[in-house]
C-alpha cells in the first residue's frame, strides 16, 4: 500500500489529479482497500477514478461500467443491497444499451444485479420484467 501511495503523490503531482494515469492508481487503491475489507476507503477511490472517466471518457464508456459494478460489489459486500442495486444497474445498462451482451462481464453484472435484487426483497415483481421497466426510464 506505501507503494502505491507514494506512486499517487508522484502522479498527482507530475501529471495532475485528473489523468488518466491517475486514474489507474485510484483503482488500484480501491481495489486492495476493497480486498482488505476497508469498503469506506475503496468507495471513496472508486469514485475518484469515477469522476476522472466520466469526464474524460464519457457516462457510457465500458470503463464505466466496470468501476459502477465494483461499487456494486463493495456495497453488497457492506449489506446495503438498495446501493448495490443502484450501481449494479447503471452498470447492466451501460452494457446492455451499447449492445456489449455477448461480453463474460454483461453476464456476470446481470446475475450480480439479479442475486441482489432477490436477496432485497424490495419487490414482488420478476426480476426480468422490473429489469425491463428500470431500462426503459
């Protein structure tokens, strides 16, 4: 972790707080916060990286979709399953709307957001049919 810590003061300093190399050390941070359990600490990388791709790459990017469905999965870890959901979905969507549904990661994010929707038990409705109504809006 000093590693990639000392590698963050290098980058922001060199290249700037919103490059995309930056970017890259967010996500690693946020990823070995996540894999220790530290889940405030990986969000908050993961956002980071999250303002740096939207802004460079767009809202709709497949980058984007990958960072939203590891928020996800550090929200369901945490039990907030209303939070994974949300992220979970906007991840689906992303992939679903730019036609990547042959990809392993479409599959993987859609049974997350099923799993997670399930275990909420926020709504009687099935899941393909509510999964329907929340692309069309």
């Amino acid at each position: 972790m000093p590693c990639l810590q000392n590698a963050l003061k290098i980058y922001k300093k060199s290249l700037g707080e919103e490059h995309p190399n930056t970017a890259i050390v967010y996500h690693s941070l946020a990823v070995t916060y996540k894999k220790q359990g530290d889940y405030p600490n990986a969000l908050k990388y993961f956002n980071k990286m999250l303002k740096i791709t939207t802004k460079g790459l767009g809202g709709q990017d497949p980058a984007t979709a990958v960072n939203y469905a590891n928020m996800a999965e550090v929200y369901k870890s945490q039990n907030d399953l209303k939070n994974a959901i949300v992220y979970f979905l906007r991840s689906y969507a992303i992939l679903y709307h730019k036609s990547m549904t042959d990809l392993p990661l479409y599959y993987s994010v859609k049974n997350d957001l099923k799993n997670a929707y399930e275990e909420s038990g926020i709504s009687s409705i099935p899941f393909e049919i509510w999964l329907k109504g929340k692309l069309k809006e």
